[in-house]
C-alpha cells in the first residue's frame, strides 16, 4: 500500500505552537509530511527575518521536543517565490510526490485545485495568539509572553542565534528610516 503524503508550506517566522498543532493534526491523517519551508533565499528582513538553516533547526528541534516520530516527518527548503499555480509546480518538484496539499493560502488552494491536489484545510490553532508577526512584536517590545507561543526549543534557538536583537534592529530600520522601500515591501 502506497505511503499517504502530505505537503504543508509556510514561512515559520517563527516556527510557533499553531504550526506544530498543524503538523500534528496532519499526521494523525497521513503517514508522512513534508515541511515545506518558503521564502528561504530571503532572511535579515522584517517579515522574514531568520534564515532557511535556523528555520530547519528551529523545527526539527520543536518535533523532537514533542516527541513526534522524525521518520514521518520529511523537511525541505523552497526558494522565494510568488504565489502562483507555477510556483507550486516548482515546489512539488522539489518535494517527495504528495498525496495533498495542506493550506488556508486561497491563492494555493486554487492552483492545487487546478493542478488535481487533494486540498486538505486545517484547522485554525488559536490565530489570535500564533501569528508570526505578532510573536516577532512581542520579541520586539520584550514582552516575555512570546516565549509561551513557540516551543521551548524555539525560543532557547532565538535566543542563540541573537534573534531578540536582530528583530530589533530589523523593526527600527523598517520603522525610523533609511530602508522606507523596505518598509512598503514588508510593511511592520
């Protein structure tokens, strides 16, 4: 009996307890995911500010933590790319072949629809409080909270790679001055 795949993208800036909710919910539905990591060629920006290897660690490290079994787990980094039916042919040429295709993307769930992917839509995990941008303000304005949001082994690989700091600074240039492109592109 052939393997039951599935394919979940995001940015996981940062990897938070929403996406490790998502990953588990799918796993109870399928033998195998594949973590698609976007926007990996961009990093040190406000919307994206940790690079694709910090990203890989940041979640490897929060799937161990859990518990969760490694070998179902396949990860893979995707380039930056816009979001069209085009782009998802590219990325489902670097990934295993998938069964289906994870998302709340309206964009992506078309595409995959045209394409004949199954389209599975998770559940939303308390979206008020797992929004990346939000976790990155909280970082930016030192409000501890953020820590209760990403799993521990997150939080500990943030901290380790300067990533309170960077956000800092990547939220002042995108707010004070110098980068205004910067700040229409990946408005703070």
């Amino acid at each position: 009996m052939a393997l039951s795949r599935v394919l979940f993208i995001g940015r996981f800036q940062p990897f938070h307890k929403g996406h490790l909710a998502v990953i588990e919910w799918l796993l109870e539905r399928f033998d195998e995911v594949v973590v698609a990591i976007g926007m990996a060629s961009e990093s040190y920006t406000w919307r994206n500010p940790f690079t694709a290897g910090e990203r890989l660690l940041m979640i490897r490290e929060a799937l161990r933590e859990k518990g969760l079994d490694l070998s179902r787990i396949i990860t893979i980094t995707v380039p930056t790319l816009e979001v069209s039916i085009a782009s998802l042919h590219y990325i489902l040429m670097l990934s295993p072949p998938v069964n289906a295709i994870a998302t709340r993307n309206p964009v992506m769930e078309s595409a995959a629809r045209d394409i004949g992917l199954n389209i599975i839509i998770p559940p939303l995990f308390n979206r008020e409080a797992f929004m990346g941008e939000k976790i990155r303000l909280m970082i930016v304005a030192e409000d501890e909270k953020w820590k209760e949001l990403v799993p521990p082994s997150v939080a500990k690989i943030i901290e380790d790679v300067n990533g309170v700091e960077r956000l800092k600074k990547l939220y002042q240039v995108c707010k004070i001055g110098g980068a205004e492109e910067l700040c229409r592109v990946y408005p703070c």
